[in-house]
C-alpha cells in the first residue's frame, strides 16, 4: 500500500487553463470597477453643474425680488411694458436709481452713482432677462421676473448642459 502513494505526484502552481480562469475573472473585476467610477465620476459632475446652475438663479432671483420689495416706485419699465431692464426707486436715496441690467451673459446691479456689479459669476450665463410691469391702477407696483440661466462650460459633455429657466413676480411693500 505505501508504494501506491509513492507514485502519485503532487503538482504545485496552475495550469494554464486555471490562470486564463482568474486573469479573465479579474479583468472582469477591474472592468466593472473603472466603469463604477467613470459613472460616479459623470454623476460628481452633473450635480456639481446643476447646483451651480440653480444656485445661482435662486440667488439672483432672491435679490431681485427682494430688491423690489423694498423699492419705493417702478421707474423703468412702464406699466404694461417689458425690458430687459429694471430701474427702482429706494428709500435711501444714495443707491436712487437701484438698475438692473443684462449685459452679455451677466446681470448687473447700479446703485446710484457706484459701479455696476455682476451679480453672477463666470460659471453661468443669464439669457432671456424680461421684466414686466404688470402694476394695475392704483395698487403697489409689481413686476414679473423671467430669466435663463445655463453653465457656460465648453460643454462638450452631456452631464455639462444644464440651463433651468426661472419665473417671479415681486410687489412694492
């Protein structure tokens, strides 16, 4: 019987079929890993571009209607009227008249005689600024606020266009 078990010969190590077997298996692993962080990666991007986007139109429109809100009279536009420009009277008269304006891809904010101020930065693009007069006779006035709002990345990208449009209205206190 001890001479049975003296022929039998152990092999060590993988046969070849074996190491095609695990090469395969952990090509498939290392695959399926990129492709999980390339999408994490597309997903980081996309929601980086419409926070941004949002962000910033809610931002903006915070400050328009609140600026109207706290207006003393509508100068500009007329009642009825559109423009892509809105002048308000306040009551401190050192940012009399306070102007909003679109100019390029940005909305601006002149307060009296100071400098106009973006009011965005250079990671979004406002297009389709409209404000209109919608006051009636003998109320406070009230304007609607319309605008577009986009990145302004190469936009090469898919996950990279985003543009959400946004809509208000604000009254004279």
């Amino acid at each position: 019987m001890m001479n049975f078990f003296k022929n039998i010969q152990v092999k060590k190590g993988f046969s070849l079929i074996e190491t095609i077997v695990y090469i395969a298996i952990f090509s498939a692993f290392i695959g399926a890993l990129v492709t999980f962080a390339l999408n994490i990666n597309t997903s980081r991007l996309k929601t980086q571009t419409m926070l941004e986007v949002k962000g910033q139109g809610a931002d903006l429109m915070r400050i328009l209607t609140n600026s109207v809100k706290n207006a003393t009279a509508i100068n500009y536009p007329g009642t009825g009227l559109s423009s892509g420009t809105l002048s308000v009277d306040m009551s401190d008269t050192l940012v009399n008249p306070t102007i909003f304006s679109g100019s390029g891809e940005a909305i601006y904010i002149t307060e009296g005689a100071n400098s106009a101020i973006a009011l965005t930065n250079n990671k979004v693009k406002v297009t389709d600024l409209s404000f209109t007069n919608v006051s009636k006779i003998n109320t406070p006035g009230v304007i609607q606020i319309r605008f577009t709002i986009s990145n302004t990345a190469l936009q090469t990208l898919p996950e990279q266009q985003y543009s959400i449009n946004f809509y208000g209205t604000a009254s004279l206190r």
